[in-house]
C-alpha cells in the first residue's frame, strides 16, 4: 500500500506551525588596519541619497541527457521537482552600490566574483554571492572523486547553464535600476530545529556521542529577517529575507528509480510562495542565516526511535512532499506577513562596505561517516583557515557576511555585538563569497557534535571573527 500523508495532516500541520509565526516589524573597501577600541562605537551621519533598487531571477536550464546524475558525496538525481533560480537584488545611491545574489545551490565559491564584478560595474568588494544551500541540487564551482568522468563533464556543462542564468539577471537587474524605498523587520517561524541529538542506543555501527537528527530541546533561532525595496509608489520590487535552517526536506529521500529529484527544497518553497502572492512580478531572495547546527522540523527521510534508544531509517518517498509544502508556506507566510506590516521605509540611504581577510588556526576535518566517528577521537591540528569577512551597512542595517555556516550561538553573537554597537538590525548572512564548510561554537567542540568535529577552524576561531568585525565597523564610522 502506498503511503499517504491525510489532507487533515496537512491542515493539521498547516495550523500548528503557523501558530507558531509572528511578526514584529519595525562602497565596500579592503580593510588592512585593526582597531584595538571593543568599547560600542556611536553611529555619526553618513551622506545619504536616493536609493535605486533592481530585481531579476531567471531559471537555471539544463544540458541535454542531464539525468541520472550523480553529484557530490554520491547524490543520485533522476529527475527534476522544481527549477534552481539565480536571483539577484542590485541597490545603489548616487555613489556607491551594491549587489545581493542567491543561486538555488549547495555551496559556492568566490571564483566568479571577477565575473560578476566585470559585468555589473560593482567592485568584487561590494558583492555578495550566496548560496540557499539546498542538498538537492547539481553542485558547480568543484568536482569531486565520486563522480564518474562523465558526470563531471555534466558538472561542468551545469555550471555554465548556472553561470548563463546569474549573468542574465544581473543584466536584467542593471537594466530594471530605478528609484525606491527599503523597509526592514523581523518576525519568527518554528519549522527549524537544533540537529544535535545525543545518541543512547547500543548499535554497534553508531560509535559518535551524537547523531544528527531533531533535537528539540537544542538551541535554535526562529527568527526571520526580512527586507522589503519597494518602488517609489508603494509597488513591491523585491524582498530579501534571512532564516537558520537547513533546505534538507527531502534529502536522501528516494522519490524516482531509488534517486532523489532536483529541488530548491525549503528556501526555494518559501521563496515561491512569497513571489506567487505578489503575482510572481517581485524576486523573494532567500538568505541562509546561521544553521550549521539546524534542520527542517519535519523531513521526509528521518530516524524513529526505540525504547533503548536505537535507530530505525523511515523514507516518507513522495509523500515527503507535503511536508515541503506545509513548512515553504509556513516561512514564506510569515515573510509575507512582516513585509505587510512594515510601516517605516526609507529612501535616502548610505551604503558603506568593508571587507578583512583573517587566518584562524585550523583542525583536521572528520570527513568520514559522522555516526562512526571513533570513541576515543581527539581532534588534530592543520593548517590555518583564511576566512574573507564581509560587512555591509544600509543606513543603520548591518548585513554581516561570512563564508562558511556558523551555528546558532556564534551568530547570535555576532547579532548580539552590531546592535551593541547601535545597529537597528543585524543580519547574518552564510555561505558568502565562498564555502569554508561548518564552524562550531565551545560547547559543540567539546561535545563533538557533528559541525564541531567536520569544521576545518579551531575552537576560538569566533573570537577572531567578532573582533575582525568589529574592528570593520569602526574603520566605517570613522571614514
């Protein structure tokens, strides 16, 4: 018999998780000099102007023949559920600008920062290209041993499809530039939830303290963050909104011949929802806010567990779907919601941006099967880590970019320190310019959650990060 998820589980769903959403709305430049100053440095006036916004997305296609393919850590595809976008929101006043892209994917690199610089006429500095960090899409920018030479060929021709689709709407963007207003909130969601959960059964195959898998007693951060840039009659142009969690639904889920089907998972749902509401004429650009150590609520592949603790693996196969709907709708309501209620916008805006690249001491990464991580593991040092931090001021917005997914705590940190330092918002943004995989906050290391013991940094490697970013923002206010 085939298994089917009720329409009075969806509403069911639909209503507790929705329940659980509400709403409170309310030029980059190298830096080489660090200031020794960590007491809050005060906001002065910086010149403002007219702020000018532009918006595009465009589908990415696919090469002739595409499928089956397999990608990254030997992820088998044999189809398509929905489309990967590039979607991109430009902004400038009258001297300086800046560029957000997002592309459907799982990580990326800063290779085509250049590419993206040359053809927008914006510097490398004032970019930040991110990724959803969906598991269910063809990786691009790295090949991996897994793959067979044919599939890295496809990997390659991928990656161009990609490249056509971010530069088209870049373009389209460039060319859609006109005067507007931007309004920033904030409101909360619970389809995330912390992923370390601490293993008490007797498998002899599951030797790590934890296993990833929902832990709802774990630290997670509900928040959604939202920007909405409107034209200069109240028209919507674009949101960008920033949200901890994992786009793993249906990840390792077998949904067609025992393969999993392309998807932009939770972020790309939510994401749809939003622009279907604006009668798909506004770009919903989805932001990975900290969530190393965060998942979907519900998925559609998971782990039931016996009275002693030991583990059973259940595929929810096509029915899994449901779940993504229910959750995308859930996160996209309330970006929505908070968008609607926003009642201040402002169109005169300062744009100010710095960049620092920092080295950070290095561990060696754990890149086996986290669940067979040994008993008596300790962990080894490597080579240092170079992290390219970012750091974006919209009036007294701060866009914080960091290239990697740091867990809740540290970016609640890194929350907690701008507006300290008189920021009104303070937004987090992962995987930016760059992919340096997971970084893990004190207890984890010491714990050897699953994002302690993949991470290539150190613990104390958040120290260094919070003071290089400070040290940024006061380089700011004192131009």
């Amino acid at each position: 018999m085939k298994r089917i998820i009720p329409i009075v589980l969806f509403a069911f769903m639909t209503v507790v998780l929705f329940a659980g959403c509400s709403s409170d709305t309310a030029s980059r430049q190298d830096s080489t000099t660090a200031s020794k100053d960590s007491a809050a440095v005060s906001t002065t006036s910086k010149p403002t102007s007219q702020l000018k916004i532009g918006a595009a997305k465009v589908a990415i296609g696919y090469p002739d023949n595409f499928f089956p393919y397999t990608s990254f850590r030997g992820r088998y595809f044999t189809g398509i559920h929905d489309d990967l976008y590039a979607r991109v929101i430009m902004l400038s006043n009258d001297t300086d600008a800046a560029l957000l892209l997002s592309i459907d994917n799982g990580d990326l690199s800063g290779e085509w920062l250049p590419r993206i610089s040359e053809l927008s006429g914006i510097p490398e500095s004032n970019i930040y290209l991110t990724a959803t960090h969906t598991h269910e899409a063809p990786y691009i920018n790295r090949t991996y041993p897994e793959t067979t030479v044919k599939d890295v060929e496809k990997s390659k021709e991928y990656a161009a499809y990609a490249w056509n689709a971010l530069s088209e709407a870049i373009q389209t963007a460039k060319k859609n530039m006109q005067p507007g207003e931007i309004g920033i909130g904030s409101g909360t969601c619970n389809v995330n939830v912390n992923r370390n959960y601490k293993y008490t059964g007797n498998q002899p195959e599951i030797t790590a303290p934890y296993i990833t898998a929902p832990n709802p007693e774990g630290v997670c951060d509900p928040t959604v963050a939202v920007m909405k840039f409107e034209d200069m009659s109240g028209n919507t142009i674009a949101y960008a909104f920033a949200y901890s969690v994992h786009s793993t639904v249906m990840f390792q889920s077998r949904v067609k011949d025992n393969g999993m089907l392309v998807s932009a998972d939770l972020a790309g749902s939510a994401s749809r929802y939003v622009e279907k509401l604006d009668g798909d004429k506004t770009v919903a650009m989805f932001l990975l806010a900290p969530a190393g150590d965060t998942m979907p609520r519900y998925t559609s592949a998971y782990s039931v567990f016996d009275a002693e603790g030991n583990m059973t693996q259940v595929d929810s196969g096509t029915a899994g779907y449901t779940l993504l709907d229910v959750q995308g709708q859930a996160l996209g309501s309330e970006v929505f919601r908070v968008a609607s209620n926003m009642d201040t916008f402002e169109s005169s805006v300062s744009i100010q941006g710095i960049t620092k690249t920092i080295s950070v001491p290095g561990q060696e990464k754990w890149d086996e099967n986290p669940a067979t991580l040994p008993v008596n593991y300790t962990y080894k040092d490597s080579d240092p880590v170079s992290l390219r931090l970012g750091l974006i001021l919209i009036n007294d917005t701060a866009l914080i970019g960091f290239p990697g997914e740091l867990v809740t705590n540290v970016g609640t940190e890194l929350k907690d320190t701008f507006t300290g330092l008189n920021c009104k918002h303070a937004i987090v943004v992962s995987q930016c310019d760059g992919s340096n995989g997971y970084f893990s906050d004190d207890e984890g290391y010491a714990d050897m959650h699953f994002d302690a013991i993949a991470s290539y940094a150190k613990p104390g490697y958040d120290k260094l990060v919070i003071s290089a970013e400070k040290e940024m923002y006061s380089a700011l206010q004192s131009k």
